[in-house]
C-alpha cells in the first residue's frame, strides 16, 4: 500500500493514508471524534477504524495517556491504524477483526464508530475492494444493527457511543439504540448550507442511561453554495472543538 501524509486538526494529528483509492480521511471522521466525550486515562475503541482517524482524534482531545484499540476487518489497514498511533505517540492496539464477532475481556469507556453509510445494490458500486468493506457496498457485509450491538456488548454500563451516519437514517438509529438499552441520546444535524436539509447526523448516547433525547442546534458546514469556505462553527469543529 503506497502511502501518503496528511493532518488533521490544524496540523496536531498525522496520518498516514492511501495515495489513492482504498480508505481516507474524510470530514465525517472528525466530526464523529468531537462528540467523544473521553477523558485522561479512559479507553477509547474506534470500530471499523479505517486509517484510525476517529480514534486517534478522540485520544488526541482526551490526553496523551488516553489507550486506544482500534478493531478493523482489513489486515493492511489494522496494521496502518498501530502506525498512525505510534506516529502520534498514543497508546493503542490494534485488532484486525469483524464487527459482528468482536468481543472484549475488559469493557471500554467508549466507542467511537463511522459505519458504513451505504446499502447493497441501490448504488453504482466502487470498484475499488478496500472501499467496498467501508462504505458497505460488498454482500453479506455489516449493517447498522451489528455496529449498535457490537458497542452493547464491549462498553462498560454509562460508557459511550459517538457515531456519524446520514441524516435520514436518523429513524433507524434511534430504534437500534432504544433496542439496546442507549439513553441520554443526543443528535447533531449537519447541514451542508443554511437552506438545504441536512445530509449528516452526529449521534452521541450512553449505554445503560434513561435520559431523554436532546436534540441540538445544527451545525451548518458552508455559509452559501458555491462558496465551499466552512463556517466558524464547522472551522472550529474541525480544529479540536468538542461538541457539547
């Protein structure tokens, strides 16, 4: 895998990455990272962890001595999340597993997860194998239920759960975190420009609680369309700032 560096969060989180094709990083990454509300010396498991982008920018908010495990059904890219870690001096392992069979010893204080967004068969497929696996585009793949499920089964009860995914899958979400007992859940709409509905949804719950649903204001990415600057808000997200 030929690879390329970049950074994100004003330049304070390195990545490696593919030159091209395969899994990169995206926005969406770093906008499911400022939901994480990880703190000094707590665990952090980013599932499907890609290149690692949203864990190592969880690690990076939460502190230096934050342990992070990434669990990711690709070999090459398992192995790239342990260099992405050692390049930003965090803690971490790495386990190349799948969603729907990982299980823990020790429950973790909090998963952070950007699951596939797509469904099989209602879209032109990428040709490329890697991106398949992420965007959920190959058969017999994981859906959104054994994500949800997989963060039941390893966070510790109150611990947890950030995700990203779209906007109008915000019914289903709701069902799946209700059916495995999430609570306190909170929602942030991201809309592209201030008069088109939005596109991504941040989800933030935790397992075990029972406080109602709070839905924030939304963050609106672009001020106008054609114009591609990010808002104050979107800028400030996208340099460290935790949602809250």
């Amino acid at each position: 895998m030929e690879l390329i560096e970049t950074t994100v969060l004003n330049g304070q989180v390195t990545i490696f990455q593919p030159v091209k094709g395969g899994l990169r990083v995206t926005i969406d990454s770093i906008f499911c990272a400022s939901a994480c509300p990880a703190k000094s010396g707590e665990t952090i498991c980013d599932l499907g962890a890609g290149t690692g982008v949203v864990g190592l920018c969880a690690g990076f908010k939460a502190g230096k001595d934050a342990h992070l495990t990434f669990v990711e059904v690709q070999q090459d890219y398992s192995d790239l999340c342990l260099k992405n870690a050692f390049e930003n001096r965090i803690e971490a392992d790495s386990i190349c597993a799948d969603v729907r069979a990982f299980k823990t010893a020790d429950k973790i204080d909090h998963v952070v997860c950007n699951p596939p967004y797509l469904e099989m068969d209602n879209h032109f497929k990428s040709p490329d194998v890697a991106r398949q696996k992420a965007l959920g585009e190959e058969e017999n793949g994981a859906v959104l239920n054994d994500w949800i499920s997989c963060a039941e089964r390893i966070l510790k009860h109150k611990g947890s759960l950030s995700l990203i995914h779209r906007a109008d899958a915000l019914d289903d979400i709701l069902i799946l975190l209700k059916r495995y007992k999430f609570g306190a859940i909170e929602a942030w709409p991201l809309y592209p420009y201030v008069d088109k509905p939005a596109h991504r949804i941040i989800i933030r719950a935790y397992l075990g609680r029972k406080t109602k649903l709070t839905l924030h204001h939304g963050i609106i990415m672009h001020p106008s369309e054609g114009n591609e600057k990010y808002t104050d808000k979107a800028q400030a997200v996208l340099s460290g700032e935790l949602l809250d």
